[in-house]
C-alpha cells in the first residue's frame, strides 16, 4: 500500500494546548520514520478535506 | 493529549495506543488498538494494522462511516483541560504533557471528589475476554477460541464465527468491539450478529453484574486511583535467589527495592526485605500485581498482614493502609 494513501495524523501527548497559558504548551515530539506525520488535528481535518484522503489518527502516548 | 476533543476522541485512556480511521468531516471509519489483560499489544501487529488501512480505504470510497448511536458527533468540544482536577495535576509538574491515562485519573479523581467514585469504574473498554470470546490478533472480527460457561458460549457463539455487528455497530477490530463494550450496561444484554457457514445469525448475550471485570487490571495506570496501595517498589527475584531462600517459582518472592509510603515504614517493611505473603497471598506475582490486590481488595484504613523473609527468618508485620488517598 503506498503511504500516501491515508494521511497519517499523530496525536501525541504533545500537541497543542488552547486552554494551558502559551507558555505551559508542551512542544510537539516529532517521529522519526518515513511517514509525513501531522501534528495538529484541525490542519490534518483541512488536508483531508483537501485532498479528499481519510487520516489515519494515532495517539501514542510514553509513560 | 492536550487540547483533544474528548468527545470525539474516545478510548481506552489506560493503554499506549490507539487509532482512528476518519474522514475530513469527524466521522469514523472503524477503530484499532485496544488491548487486554496479557500484553499492550495484544492486538497490535502489521498484518492486522494492514487489513484494517484496506478496509478503511474501501469504506471511504463508499464514505460508509459508522453511524450507530454510540458514535460521538464531538459537535460540543470538551478538552482535558476542562476536567476540574486536570488544573492542579498539571501544576505539580514541569513538564505539561496531559498523557492518555492523566485524563482518565483525572476523571477518577474528579468523581472521587464528588464522592462518586466507585471501584468498578476503572474498568473501562471492556474486550471479547470479558464475553469469554479470544479474537484472532490478525483478523480482528474472527473468533478464536470460546471460553465454556462464558456469557458467549451459553449465547451459542461458536469459534469460526464472524462477529459481524455489535448492537448495530459494525465490528471490523477489537477496538470496535471495545467501543461498543464500553457502553454495554454493568448488566443487561449484547446484540451480536455473527457470519456463520455465509449466513449472518443474531445472538444475544446476557451479561451479569461484573462482567466488565477482567482477572489481571495491574497495568492499568488508573488503579492506584480505586484504593490503597502498599507504598513500596520491588522486583522479583531470580531463580537463584529463590533457590538459595526455598522460594519455589510458583510462590510470590518479591524484593523490597523503594519505599515511598509513610504507611510502608511504619509497619517496619525495609528495602531488602522479602515479600512472601501479602493479606494472605502467597502465589507468584509482579510488583503491580501485588499493589493490584488491596486497591481492589481492600479500603483505606485496613490492616493487613504481610510476611516477609528477612536474614533467613520469616516476619509477620501489619501495615495499616493511609484513612484517605492523597490530595
């Protein structure tokens, strides 16, 4: 299957928080890896939108 | 997880991985992740994961996206941040990251405060074990084996069977049917259609009370959430430091490494100390196990007893759990 099929939208633990103070955001940990992940869900949506490609959300999340 | 709409995005906050197969429009394709008792990747492989990007695909050319009741419409945003006590177990820390089972404790904590909080409800997303059914890990919708006496074996699920649709949620994956689990009463009925020999058979399952409870919950990050927990780290010990104290590998054998709960000390518990009995257990155990029995099994202010091996000797101390969890 080719990898630009689907998008591929992570959602780490990391993305952006609107309700935290600008300062407390954590910053977006980003994935080695052949995959063009997107970090935000909203600029995945206007992709999938564009495109007219289903994503592919993933939550990972390290402890 | 911060700044996610959890009312779109609904899972099981305990685990590490989880994915949605979704169009520009919010809507859900089918699910994958999920897991059980046994190991986080349970049902995590390639070749399922593969299956599961083909049918996706084949679904969005259709845009047959699930449209059952149980799907969330996410419409209204709700955000981790909005969890009340979400606020302050981010102030404790450096780094702000809100992870997967944070807003899980955060919802326990908030129910706690409510005096809501019920041990059951760290049981969440239930899986087919819990119907007594073991899923093929490749083919996700596939029976595998069938548990005798399970709610699913008296409904007459059979292994080969397809489970097709849930109460009317179509299942692709384990996470579909965890979704569709997860809003099964704590008692009542499952809907199940299942393909058998090219024909589509419905079933029913009664399901009794209790029956979103599974045998090992010790990996859940939630757990110290539902009770009192022995304030102590520790490891197992090796074979042959079970040989040189007569620990079979059947009996629980576990080295005090850490102590971080006041409770822990003053029952006299040391780091070194051997752990052989626990409020009365005694078989082979993993250190969140072991905290896993009195969360579930005791409430705070209880004594238990502990035995421990110590310089060649065992010793009986009692540990008296804390009144009340931490703030």
């Amino acid at each position: 299957m080719s990898r630009t099929v689907l998008l591929a939208t992570a959602m780490l633990a990391t993305t952006a928080a609107p309700s935290l103070a600008q300062t407390e955001k954590p910053a977006a940990q980003k994935l080695d890896g052949l995959i063009s992940w997107v970090y935000d869900y909203e600029q995945g949506r206007r992709l999938a939108k564009r495109t007219g490609k289903p994503m592919f959300v993933v939550f990972r999340c390290e402890r | 997880m911060n700044g996610i709409n959890l009312n779109l995005f609904q899972f099981e906050f305990d685990l590490t991985w989880m994915s949605f197969f979704m169009d520009a429009k919010n809507r859900i394709y089918t699910r994958y992740g999920g897991r059980d008792d046994s190991s986080p990747e349970s049902h995590l492989n390639r070749d399922s994961l593969l299956a599961t990007m083909r049918s996706a695909l084949a679904l969005h050319k259709l845009q047959d996206v699930l449209t059952s009741r149980l799907e969330p419409t996410g419409r209204t945003v709700r955000t981790p941040e909005q969890i009340p006590t979400m606020r302050a177990m981010l102030a404790k820390r450096k780094n702000k990251c809100i992870h997967c089972h944070d807003v899980k404790v955060a919802r326990l904590k908030h129910l706690r405060n409510q005096d809501k909080l019920k041990r059951h409800m760290v049981f969440t997303y239930p899986t087919s074990a819990n119907l007594g059914i073991t899923l093929d890990p490749g083919e996700q919708s596939l029976v595998r084996t069938v548990q005798s006496r399970s709610p699913a074996a008296r409904a007459g699920v059979r292994v080969g069977d397809r489970i097709v649709k849930a109460e009317d949620h179509r299942v692709l994956t384990l996470g579909d049917l965890s979704r569709v689990l997860e809003e099964t009463p704590a008692a009542g009925r499952l809907a199940l259609q299942v393909q058998r020999n090219g024909q589509v058979i419905p079933v029913r399952l009664e399901l009794a009370n209790g029956w979103r409870q599974s045998k090992d919950p010790s990996w859940r990050e939630s757990l110290h959430m539902v009770g009192p927990n022995c304030g102590l780290w520790g490891r197992k010990l090796n074979a042959n430091e079970r040989r040189r104290l007569k620990l079979t590998s059947d009996k629980l054998a576990l080295k005090v490494t850490f102590i971080w709960g006041p409770h822990t000390r003053k029952a006299g518990i040391r780091v070194g100390d051997v752990i052989v009995s626990l409020d009365g257990q005694t078989r082979d155990m993993t250190i969140k196990q072991l905290h896993a029995h009195p969360t579930l099994n005791r409430n705070w202010g209880d004594t238990i007893p502990v035995v421990l091996r110590r310089a060649g000797r065992d010793v009986t101390v009692r540990m008296t759990f804390p009144k009340g969890p931490p703030d």
